[in-house]
C-alpha cells in the first residue's frame, strides 16, 4: 500500500498577503488625512475662542467702568492660555443720556487676521450736577 502526503494548501501565500497590505494602505492613506484634517481646524476653532473670550473680557471692562469713555481707539495685549493677542477698542462719541458704540477687534499678536469681533452700546449716563454750558444759559 502506498501512502500519499497530502501538502496542506491551508493559509495565505506571500503574493496574497502583499497585494492586502496594499490595497488596507491605499484605504489607511485618506483616514490619515481626514484626521489631519480634523486636528487641524481643531487648533484653529482653539484660536478663534481664545480671540473670542479676550473680546468679551475686554467689553465685561469697559461694562464695569459706570463713567462714560472718551471717545476715540484704545489697544493693547492680553494673554490667553499662552497665546499673545492684541485687540482694539473702538469707542464711539457719547452724549450723555444716549448711548455710545463700542468695537472690539482682537487678533494674534503680530498678525493682521482678525480673529474675533464684538460690538455693543453702552448707556452715557447723564450728570448728576448740571454741566457749566447749562449753568451758563440759567444766568442768562
């Protein structure tokens, strides 16, 4: 009687295992990019809300001076989570009892991009002693 072997044909051969490992990184190459992609604008919504939060910090002082501003463009740096930012303060001509216009514009230090911008209007109260130019018309 003769005995037969029979090789096993079980598993992959090398030619099978390369052309998978080609086709998983040709699919892998658009997950990574889609994943850079994402990280990405992730550090940049990061910026803006930086920007945005160095915006309404300046706007809560300005709000939190009761006396009316003078007019005209004030700037300055301001810090937020190691990041240098500049703003501008725009401040428009109040009279008192109306309302006067505030524009803050904020970007990266040394950078021209505006990041966030705020506006609002904030009350110019009126004096509670009359003004000289009334005190004049009385005497008149």
């Amino acid at each position: 009687m003769k005995r037969t072997n029979p090789i096993s044909e079980a598993g992959f051969s090398l030619v099978e295992t390369v052309a998978a490992m080609g086709i998983l990184a040709m699919a892998a190459i658009p997950l990574m990019q889609i994943s850079s992609d994402a990280t990405r604008n992730t550090g940049r919504l990061e910026v803006r809300l930086l920007a945005r939060t160095v915006a309404e910090n300046i706007m809560a002082q300005t709000f939190a001076d009761p006396a009316a501003l003078d007019a005209g463009i004030r700037a300055g740096t301001s810090e937020q989570m190691g990041r240098e930012f500049a703003w501008t303060l725009t401040i428009g001509v109040g009279v008192p009892g109306t309302v006067q216009t505030l524009d803050i514009a904020v970007q990266p230090a040394g950078d021209a991009q505006v990041l966030a911008q705020l506006s609002s209007l904030k009350a110019v109260p009126r004096p509670i002693l009359p003004l000289p130019s009334e005190l004049e018309r009385e005497g008149e």
